[in-house]
C-alpha cells in the first residue's frame, strides 16, 4: 500500500462517497490558511507545520502519526518525481 499524505487522507474521510472535501472546505473548517494546507498537500514543505498539525489533531488524526505519514509519502512522492532539467 502507497503512504498517503495525511492531508488528502483527512479530505478523503469528511467527504462523501469517494468525493473528498475542498482544500478550501478543509482550511475554513479548521481555521487553517489555505496557502500552508496547499502547500503541505503538494509537498512542497519539509514537514508538517503546527498550525497544520494542529487542524489534523482537531480532526482526530494524532500528530506524531500525521509528521510519520507526511515524512513516508514526501520520500516516497519526491522518488517518484522526475528530475528537474
């Protein structure tokens, strides 16, 4: 089974039948800013923040296994992508 960012994962069970919630939806649901969810949910952070951390443990998922999900699905995305030129 492929790690999954925790992010999309989140998004993924508060919507319905296989149809994940907006990163918009996510953001005003946790009062966290849509730019840093974007941005986690795309990889182009080093890690998680804490306001990020903060609206995953608002949701139920504990943030030490959110920080372990991100690190495993970052590693496993950036293998994945091509290189620059």
């Amino acid at each position: 089974m492929e790690p999954k960012n925790p992010i999309t994962e989140v998004r993924e069970r508060l919507g319905a039948e296989g149809d994940p919630i907006s990163r918009a939806d996510l953001a005003k649901r946790t009062g966290c800013d849509y730019g840093i969810l974007s941005h986690a949910e795309l990889g182009y952070l080093g890690q998680l923040p804490p306001s990020v951390l903060k609206a995953l443990d608002g949701l139920g998922l504990d943030p030490a296994e959110a920080n372990r999900m991100y690190a495993e699905w970052r590693k496993t995305f950036q293998q994945a992508a091509p290189a620059a030129a």
